[in-house]
C-alpha cells in the first residue's frame, strides 16, 4: 500500500512540471522555427528588401521610357537628337565629326 502511495505522489509531482516544461518547449520552438516565427521573419524582410529594389527598378526604367516617349512627341521632336540617334544606329558619322564613345553604362538619354 505505501508503495502504490508512494508512486501516486511521484507522479502527482512529476507530471506537471514536465507538461509545462513541454509546453514551454513547444512555445519557444515556435517562436523560433514557426509559421510566423523568427526565421520566418528574416526571409520576409529579405524579400521584401527584393522586392523594393525590383520596383526601384522599375521606377527608373518607367521614368526612362516617360523621356522617351516625351521626346517622340510632335512639339518635343529635336532634329539634331534625331540625326545624332539615327547615326549612332546605323553606325553613320561624316569625316568633320568628332566621335566620343560612351560607356555601357552611361546612356545619352
């Protein structure tokens, strides 16, 4: 009989703690491992640091078509701009002229 009390006591004792230490565990893995948890988090921040420089991007590649456009417009048509343009494309240029060539990067317009 006290053995059997003795094993009732031991139980009564030792199953909370471990319930709530697993329960603790289960939070904390979580927070750290979960849907909405901290690793989660990261990867989110990373993409949205993506997605911000994808629509910078697109912004400028927006704002440079907007020039262009503008340009072809009926008032805005500068004849010399055109004639530099339509030289540069078909690789034209008279012997007076003085050629600068540009970089990749750096765009006439």
């Amino acid at each position: 009989m006290r053995f059997f009390h003795f094993v009732k006591k031991l139980v009564k004792s030792v199953i909370p703690p471990i319930f709530f230490l697993s329960l603790t565990g289960f939070f904390i893995w979580n927070t750290l491992n979960g849907d909405h948890g901290l690793k989660s988090y990261y990867v989110q921040q990373k993409l949205l640091v993506e997605a911000e420089q994808a629509q910078q991007d697109a912004i400028s590649e927006q704002q440079t078509w907007g020039r262009r456009v503008v340009g072809l417009k009926e008032g805005h048509l500068d004849k010399d701009l055109l004639d530099e343009r339509t030289r540069v494309m078909l690789s034209f240029s008279q012997e007076n002229e003085i050629i600068i060539p540009y970089k990749a990067n750096d765009h006439l317009y």
